[in-house]
C-alpha cells in the first residue's frame, strides 16, 4: 500500500491496486474523529484528488464493512454501487465508488 497522507497517532490515506477487482483501492484510517478534523480530511482529500486524477487514475473504490462505513465515505463523494465484494477474511463489504 502506497501512503499517500499520514497522521502520527491519528491515522492515514493509502492506496492499493486490487488485482482480483482491477481496481484502485483507497484506504482511510482516522482514529481521532470530529468536526475539525473531517474539515481537514475535506481539504486533504482535494488535494489527494487532484494527484490521483494527474497519474491518470480516474476512479477509485473502497470497501466498507456496514452501512455506517457507507455513509462516512459518501462524505468525501463516494457513491454505493450495487455489488458485495469478499475481502480476504472471506467477510462481505459494500463496494464504493469515487468518480475523480
């Protein structure tokens, strides 16, 4: 996984390739959560855009285990599509989508 912002302490923003999905996979880890700090994320989260859009990377997808997860990725432009994806524990996910 690339690392593409870190936190110390409080967590951060990677990203992989998947191959069995052939897809980008963006990862987001935040321990310490509030107001601030989603304001933040918010700005870091353009910025990280903007980067993955100049290396050709058009879209980008997450896996979240329950619908809390969901609805925390749709804060930052994530879509729900319609397809269950298992991880490698074998536990089903909702896939998410991030047109960028």
């Amino acid at each position: 996984m690339e690392i593409l912002y870190e936190e110390p302490g409080n967590g951060y923003v990677g990203l992989s390739w998947e191959p069995t999905l052939k897809k980008w996979i963006i990862h987001i880890d935040c321990k310490e959560w509030s107001l601030s700090t989603y304001k933040r994320y918010k700005m870091i989260g353009e910025q990280i855009k903007d980067k993955l859009r100049a290396r050709g990377i058009v879209a980008i997808y997450g896996l979240s285990e329950n619908p809390k997860e969901v609805k925390f990725n749709a804060m930052f432009g994530a879509k729900l599509i319609p397809y269950i994806v298992y991880d490698n524990e074998n536990q089903p996910n909702y896939l998410v989508e991030c047109i960028l």
